[in-house]
C-alpha cells in the first residue's frame, strides 16, 4: 500500500455563498479539493478573501511541500506557483 503523496495546488477559485467564502483548489493532475475559506468576517470583501487564501496556501505549501506558494489572482481565480528560489 503507497503512503499518501499530497499534489501541489495550480489553481485556485473562491466564491461567495450563503454569506460565507468558499474555496476549490485544484491540484496537478487534476481534481478538486473544496471547502470553506475560514477566518473571515461575515462582510468580507473580495481583496480580503484572496489574501486569507494566499495565507492558507502558504501554510499548506510549507506544510505539506516544503515549499512557498504564490498566487496570481485574476478577479476571484488564481494561478498557484511554487515561489521561485
């Protein structure tokens, strides 16, 4: 049995729903990870969603890549990069 082998993130889509931000990750290869975009007031604003995403990829890039994740947002979708060294 293999041990579980995290895929980086390369896209990333946030959206607003029954006033709370919500985000869908999808890693290389393909697929979705989804799921609710935690600590932000209920009347969060767009700019403040994408940077609670850029903090919650950069601890999921360290954690679990050992590597600092940049996004490039363009409206409320982003390109995920591996921060270049």
């Amino acid at each position: 049995m293999s041990a579980f082998q995290p895929r980086l993130p390369v896209r990333i889509t946030l959206l607003r729903a029954r006033g709370e931000w919500r985000h869908s990750i999808t890693p290389e290869g393909g697929g979705f990870i989804c799921g609710r975009l935690g600590d932000l007031p209920d009347d969060a604003d767009p700019d403040q969603a994408r940077r609670a995403a850029e903090a919650m990829l950069a601890r999921l890039g360290r954690e679990f890549h050992g590597a600092e994740l940049t996004v490039s947002w363009d409206g409320l979708s982003g390109t995920v990069t591996p921060a270049q060294r």
